[in-house]
C-alpha cells in the first residue's frame, strides 16, 4: 500500500466483511508512532457502525458473592493471596439480587451480569442462579454470569432456566497466563468456554490489559478470542488494588497512557470485528478524557461501577453516551424519556465573582 491513508481503508473494508486484520497490522495498531489515532478510530467505528449501528448496550455488574476465594489470580482483590481490604460476602438472597437488577434496569441497562468469587459454582449456587435468571429475564433484561469453572452439565441446567451468556475471561495469552494465576491453567479456561457452547450459551471472555504483558501478549489473547468466535469481548485495564500481587498497570514495561488503551480497543475491534467489543473495569482511570472517543471501536460499557471499585455513574455514563452522538439499546423501542431525564445534568452557569466586578 503506497497511500498510508489507504491502510485504514483497507481495515475497514476487512472488518466490513468480517475479516481480521492481519498480526503486522495489529501490531502497527498498538505500536506505530505514525498511526494517525483519529484515522484509526474512523475506521474501527465504520466497522462498529455496520454491525450495531449507533447504539451502545450497557451493562450492570452485580457482586453477588464477593472474596474468600480460594484461586491465586494476582489481579484479584478476592484471591487467597490478596491483602486488599475486601469486605467478604456469601451468596446475596435472590430476592436481593432481583431488587439490584429492577435498579439496573430503570437506570437504562440492557444486560445484567452477575459475578460470584469462587473456583465454581455448587450445585446449590446453580439452583439459586436459576431462580434469579428466570425472574431477571422476565423484567427485559438480559442476562449473564461469571463464575468461575464450569461443566457442561451445569451450564446446560443455566441455558434451560434461560441465561444468555457465560463470562469467563481468557484475561491474558497463554504464555503470560502462568504468571497471572497458578490455582487453575489456560486450558482448564478454555474448557469452560467450550462447555458454555456445548450448552447453547453465548460467549462473553475478554482481555486485562496492563497486567505486566507484552504487546505480543495482548495480539495473541485478541486472535485466541477470534479463534473461540466470542461473541462478547470485554476489555478490561488493570485496576491496581493495594494488596494484590499484581499492582502496576503497565503493558511492555510502560504504563498504561489513554491513546494505547484506545489503540488496543481498536486493534481488538479490527481482529474481532463482530464482536460485541466493552469498554470494561478501567475506562475511566486509564482512557480518562478519551473515554468519548472510544465509543467509535466500542459497543458497549459498564456503568455503575465493577466487583470491588467505583466507576461512572449512570448519569454520567448516559450523559457522555448522549454527548457523543451514541443511543443506549434496549429490546424494544426506545430508551424511556424518564431515564434520559433522570441522567441530565443541570448545568448553572455562574459568573466568577471577580469577572463581575470589571
Ligand atoms: S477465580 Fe475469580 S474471584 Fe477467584 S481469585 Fe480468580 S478472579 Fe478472583
């Protein structure tokens, strides 16, 4: 390709027909200095365009079980290595699951996601999760839950009751995956997966980046996750939790900086083009002001915060959705004008005292 110009051209038009852009182009993504950002961010939006439109799907995550887990993943302030200062809970009443999701629901999430520490889930757990999955679907909201180790057996009582998806993140590349966790293999990851897709669950397995890895590390877990076709792709950037073994948010050696992250969105985007791509646990420390912008390679977000840290409020989520240009999506018609109302700010302009003086 002669024209540089012509190299966005030709990831768009890849990724229009759900083709992945090649490793070399990937890796230009995350690395090149002559990458023109906005260029880029054009050409994974125009790929996010013709798949889902404008619309941005939200998603709420609910802690329904929170610590005393006994997996050593280095990132997690729920881990038996961690000394974060977690407040430890066991499983929440189903009845206090389903009030959370009602909330989710009228602040304008589209998916509720539930989240329980653990190696996995008990034959117990399962029976409660499929109680509050019924009734969850049954107020419009979609569901998913993350988990931990799973076997077909019960992902399929979890498919029947009506859950639409399994999260469970590949988190990292097989080679860094040893250093990240050790109570449990990459492979044993991958079976879970496979066990959710045997059952007729959608995939919903994604990525932490600034775990230490190297820029090769975050290209192999982008094509691992188009080789498993995950239909959800959350993009997580570490959240360093004082007490963790894994604290430095750093990627090849170099912290985490609002242009990578958006350059890692769009190279996930472009690798996996169909994927229903989030912007995950992060966006707001490590994207900072560019958080707008990486709703072009993006799809979807949280909001209201992730399992043991603050984030952006449903206010400021929908305001900056509505800002950019962006609509959530719901099932039916149109998001409620209550929510809308309930997200706008009112912005007062006051003269500064000195300036109304001269
Ligand atoms: S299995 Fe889940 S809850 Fe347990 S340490 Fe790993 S990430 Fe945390």
């Amino acid at each position: 390709m002669t024209n540089p110009a012509d190299r966005y051209a030709h990831w768009a038009q890849a990724g229009g027909g759900d083709v992945p852009i090649d490793r070399i182009d990937a890796e230009a993504i995350l690395r090149d200095p002559d990458i023109d950002i906005m260029a880029l961010a054009a050409a994974a939006g125009q790929v996010r365009r013709q798949y889902f439109g404008n619309t941005v799907s939200i998603h709420v995550l609910d802690n329904v079980r929170n610590g005393a887990c006994p997996e050593d993943c280095g990132y997690c302030g729920q881990s038996k290595v961690s000394d974060a200062p977690i407040k430890a809970y066991r499983t929440k009443p189903v009845a206090d699951i389903l009030r959370e999701a009602e909330q989710a629901k009228a602040g304008g999430a589209f998916r509720f996601c539930m989240a329980l520490s653990g190696r996995g889930p008990s034959d117990a757990d399962i029976d409660e999760l499929c109680e509050a999955v019924q009734q969850i679907k049954a107020m419009g909201l979609r569901t998913c839950l993350s988990f931990g180790l799973l076997n077909e057996t019960k992902a399929k009582r979890l498919a029947e009751a009506g859950l639409d998806r399994l999260n469970h993140n590949l988190n990292t590349s097989r080679r860094h995956y040893p250093k990240i966790c050790t109570t449990h293999t990459y492979d044993d990851r991958l079976a879970t997966i496979s066990a959710a897709r045997s059952a007729g669950l959608g995939v919903c397995s994604g990525v932490i980046v600034g775990m230490d890895e190297t820029q090769a590390d975050l290209l192999d877990v982008a094509y691992q996750l188009r080789d498993i076709r995950a239909e959800s792709i959350p993009v997580n950037f570490l959240l360093p939790i004082e007490g963790n073994p894994v604290t430095d948010a750093v990627c090849d050696g170099m912290p985490l900086t609002p242009a990578f992250c958006l350059r890692a969105l769009c190279m996930f985007r472009l690798v996996n083009p169909t994927a229903e791509l989030r912007m995950a646990a992060g966006r707001e420390v490590h994207l900072r002001s560019l958080q707008p912008l990486a709703l072009w390679p993006t799809n979807s977000l949280f909001m209201e915060g992730y399992l043991l840290t603050e984030g952006d409020t449903a206010a400021t989520t929908l305001q900056m959705i509505r800002d950019a240009g962006f609509v959530p999506r719901v099932d039916e018609g149109e998001l409620p004008d209550a929510v809308w109302q309930a997200s706008a700010p009112s912005i007062e302009l006051t003269i500064k005292a000195d300036a109304a003086k001269s």
